[in-house]
C-alpha cells in the first residue's frame, strides 16, 4: 500500500501532575486497570508488580508526548478508491468509496477513568495523528469493545457530529446522546445508506472479553466485516490467538485485515502476539496486514518497540503485505 501523507509536527499539551499528585496516581492506577481489563486483577495481585506500575506511571506524567511521525490529509483522499490510514492504538480512518468510517475512536492523551476535568490512566507515547476536531465529516463508527481504550467516550463526544454507531451487544447503556446506535451480536448484519451508497457491517467472533469494569455485567465484543461494492475489509478488534478467522475467510476475500499487535505480555489470553496476528489474517485470505494496538498506550509488559520489530520479522519474507508501519501513514487501495 503506498503512502499517501507527509510528516508534521503536532501540538501536544501537557496536563499539570503536581496538584493532588497522590489522588491522581490512585485514579491513573484505577484507569491503567480498568484500561487493562482481565489484567487489573494481575495488576492487583503483587505488591511489587504494582509499584512497578506506579513508578511507570509517575515517570509518564513528566513524559512529552511525541508528535505522530506522518500527519495524513484526507481531504486529499479519493473517493473511488478505498483509502486506509492509522491514527494511533485501534483507530483507523477509513475512507471506502466515500465512506468515512473510524474504529474504535480514541485521540486523548490518556485513556482511562474520566475524572470531569481531565482522564487518569495511561498516557499516549506517541500524539494522534488526527485530533477529533481535524478528523474529516464522520458516516460510521465501530466500537469492538466497551475496554476504555477503544471506547474512549471522551473522543466519542468530541467527535462533534452523530455518526452511525456500531457497536457490541450490552454496550448501548455506556453511549447515551451519541446518536444513532446498533448493537450487534456475532454473525448479525446491518447497513449503513447515504449519498454515497451502502455499507455492509457484519459482526464476527474473535477471542477476548467485554466488561468495562472487572466486575460488571458481561459485555459482548466484537470483530467487523466491511463490504462495499464487492470489496472487503476485516477488522479484527481486540483478540487473542483463534481457529475462528480461518471460518471467516469465507467473508472474504479480504483486501485487507486489521490486526492488533500487541500488550499480549502477559495477556496472552486476550491478545496475540504479532506472529499470531499474521497467522490468522493468513487463515482469513487477507491480501494486506495492517498491525494496530501497538507504539500508543503502555498496557503490558513487552517494550515498546517490540511489537512491531516482531511485526516486521515476521513478514520480512514479504514485507509487501505489510501496511502502515508508522502512526498517521495512510494507504490507498
């Protein structure tokens, strides 16, 4: 997939950490757990791993924000064309044949507890290479899941318009006045209609888990099938390792899977690894990988860089297939 954008700098703003710094650090540990999901429990369960993250967590707070290495221009895009482009975490930009369709929106600078004035959880590495404001007119959003860094609800609201929601079955509850909302279960279809034409949207099973907090009701999650014009695109969510998405080639044939990459150190059991990734997008017959979930947010205990290094490893046999290495790079199919 070619480029499409050069780089900029981006404004970053820093929040002031030195006001009731105890309180925040409490709140920053509740929203790296919760952000965390399943993992909070891990979290909580060593005295000594959970210093570890707090003292990561004090040294974040003093950490610039760096800008996103490629600022895409989607104005610029076709609209015959299908254009793909990486923000930053699990947000993707996508423009399918005039289709403005976003994942899993969430452009803070921390992802976590809303605490009115600000957010307490993790801190972005790298800025989005899109803020909500410079984000072209929305059609679709895809919620995979209602885990805080994919349904970010502060980016949600900030989006400035009422796009067409799909989400995850038991998710409604968490998205009061964001417009037009669909729930969907595994293997349920709806369609989106405008000026442009139809989107087909299909629910697909991957493996992870749902629950905004670690103690709440079960939530569904989801991974999504895109279909326009006898094209299709796969996004995969958040999942672990599964034989599921050799059943979803028959969905396809894909141009293109987007795959998380990574915080699978230790949550193997709720995310793959790079080289699993790559396993099931070729078990689905995608054509292209695009690695997402990964040089964003701290969530695990793999460096930061690890992901994709063994990103690139993996494909270094055909790194053709590989797509949008860096934030903010966009490809056009």
């Amino acid at each position: 997939m070619p480029h499409l954008a050069e780089g900029v700098e981006c404004e970053v703003h820093l929040p002031d950490m030195r006001p009731n710094r105890r309180k925040f650090l409490k709140y920053t540990m509740l929203g790296t757990g919760t952000a965390l999901g399943a993992g909070s429990r891990w979290l909580a369960a060593s005295k000594q791993r959970a210093a570890r993250w707090a003292r990561r967590l004090l040294a974040d707070g003093r950490r610039a924000v760096l800008p996103a290495p490629v600022k895409p221009q989607p104005a610029q895009w076709p609209e015959n064309r299908i254009t793909i482009c990486w923000l930053g975490h699990a947000t993707v930009l996508i423009n399918f044949y005039g289709v403005r369709i976003l994942t899993d929106p969430a452009l803070g600078n921390r992802v976590g507890v809303s605490l009115g004035l600000g957010t307490a959880g993790p801190k972005r590495y790298i800025a989005p290479a899109l803020r909500a404001k410079e984000l072209p007119p929305i059609d679709v959003v895809l919620l995979s899941h209602a885990h805080m860094d994919h349904t970010d609800l502060p980016t949600l609201h900030g989006l400035g318009q009422s796009p067409f929601i799909v989400t995850a079955k038991d998710t409604t509850d968490l998205l009061g006045g964001l417009g037009q909302i669909t729930e969907l279960a595994w293997n349920d279809r709806t369609r989106f209609r405008n000026g442009k034409g139809e989107l087909e949207i299909e629910a697909v099973e991957v493996k992870h888990w749902g629950q905004r907090w670690p103690s709440e009701k079960p939530r569904g999650y989801n991974g999504y099938v895109l279909r326009r014009e006898g094209k299709a695109l796969l996004f995969g969510g958040d999942t672990a390792q599964t034989p599921v998405f050799a059943e979803h080639r028959s969905r396809g044939p894909f141009l293109a899977a987007i795959m998380p990459i990574g915080a699978y150190r230790p949550w193997i059991w709720n995310h793959c690894t790079p080289e699993q990734a790559l396993e099931m997008a070729n078990a689905a017959g995608a054509q292209y990988l695009v690695p997402v979930h990964h040089q964003t947010f701290r969530l695990s205990e793999e460096p930061m860089e690890e992901p994709s290094e063994r990103m690139m490893a993996a494909m270094e046999k055909e790194p053709e297939r590989l797509a949008l290495r860096r934030i903010g790079e966009s490809g056009c199919l």
